[in-house]
C-alpha cells in the first residue's frame, strides 16, 4: 500500500470515528462524517466535493452542512476564484464542546427544571386537596399517603435536576477558566508563528557553603 492510500485509509477510519461520535452525542452520524471530512481537509471544500466523498444526496449534504453551521462547527468561507460557496471545520475544540453544552444541554435541563417544578407544584396542590377533605371520607388515609409519596418523589427529582443545572454551570465555568491549560488539545492552530516560547526558569542562588567558602 502507498503513502496516498495509507492517508486515504486513515482519513477513513479517522471521518467513521467522527461519525460514530456525533451518533453517541445526539447528533447524525453524517454530521459527524462531514465535519471529520472537512477537519481533515487541507483546503475548504464545495458542497458537491463534500457529497461526493461521503456519497450522499443534495439534499443531505445542504441540510448537514446548514446544521453544522448553525452549531458553529462549520464555517462558509470564499475561495478566490470560485463562485460556489466552500467551508471548512472549526479547529477550536472547546469552543465546538462549550458551544454544544451551552445550546442543547443547558437548554435541555431548564426545560426539565421548569416541568418538575410545575409537577412539584400540581402535587402539593392535590396533597393540600386530601388533607383539607372531609373526615372520615373513605380511602383518605390512602389518598393522602399516595399525595405524600408522589410529593417527596417530585421533590427529589427536582432537586436533582436543579443540581444537575448547576454543576453544568459549574463545570463551563471551571472549564472557561482552565482552558488554557489545555490550549493543544482543544484547539489547533493554523500555525506555530506567534507563539511565545515557555519562561525559561530563574537560575537557583549558589548554595551556602560555596558562599562561606569565598569568605
């Protein structure tokens, strides 16, 4: 095998890698194809280039590329000389990471936070109806421990949800703040110019001895 198939191969395995990921995280696996598409492409592509390669219809190439970009994970770009419309990937990892959990996740678990808050509040509602029935009706004792359980029950699931809403924000916020430490991994620059080499340490002061023996 050459050197082009080896990279043929290994862009292969590396853009069905992408694919499966973007499937275990919600999304399609052809947005996840697309996106390692353009990732591992030097150049931007055209629509049709990216079609082709992935052998997929226009329509499915229009409406992936236009949810790619409405997730910020792919950017319209203009190549000098052509008329036809090209993008490429985004290459900061954090910002596509921060950008999913801020738009989906946190959406998603305010959502949730919002229902059970109202479930919590229908059932005191309905806990508040029992006790306040009249004595002696028949089943009350039993209406009444089923309005308790399911008012503890709703208290708790909302107390989780409302957890999980701020250790998501927690977890962005530590995050925004401790990106630099994991500045290679997350992002990809186009290039090394610019960047400043790391401190070089102050050198440590003789020891004392060497400094008795001087005197």
């Amino acid at each position: 095998m050459g050197t082009d198939d080896e990279l043929t191969a290994a862009r292969d395995l590396a853009i069905d890698a992408c694919g499966r990921i973007a499937e275990f995280w919600g999304f399609t696996r052809t947005m996840g194809r697309a996106f390692g598409l353009l990732y591992l492409s030097r150049e931007p592509l055209a629509q049709s280039e990216l079609q082709e390669r992935l052998e997929i219809s226009v329509g499915s190439a229009s409406m992936t590329l236009a949810a790619l970009g409405r997730w910020g994970v792919v950017h319209k770009v203009w190549v000098r000389g052509q008329r036809r419309e090209h993008y490429q990937a985004e290459t900061d990892f954090w910002k596509m990471i921060s950008g999913v959990l801020n738009e989906r996740e946190r959406r998603e678990i305010g959502a949730a936070v919002e229902v059970v808050g109202r479930a919590e509040k229908t059932a005191r509602t309905a806990q508040a109806a029992v006790v306040a029935g009249p004595a002696g009706q028949a089943g009350l004792r039993r209406a009444k421990a089923e309005a308790d359980f399911v008012v503890e029950r709703v208290a708790r699931l909302g107390e989780i949800c409302r957890l999980g809403e701020t250790m998501l924000d927690m977890l962005l916020g530590q995050l925004t703040l401790d990106v630099g430490r994991f500045r290679d991994a997350f992002k990809v620059p186009p290039s090394l110019e610019g960047v400043a080499p790391p401190e070089t340490p102050a050198p440590a002061p003789p020891p004392a001895r060497a400094q008795r023996r001087r005197r």
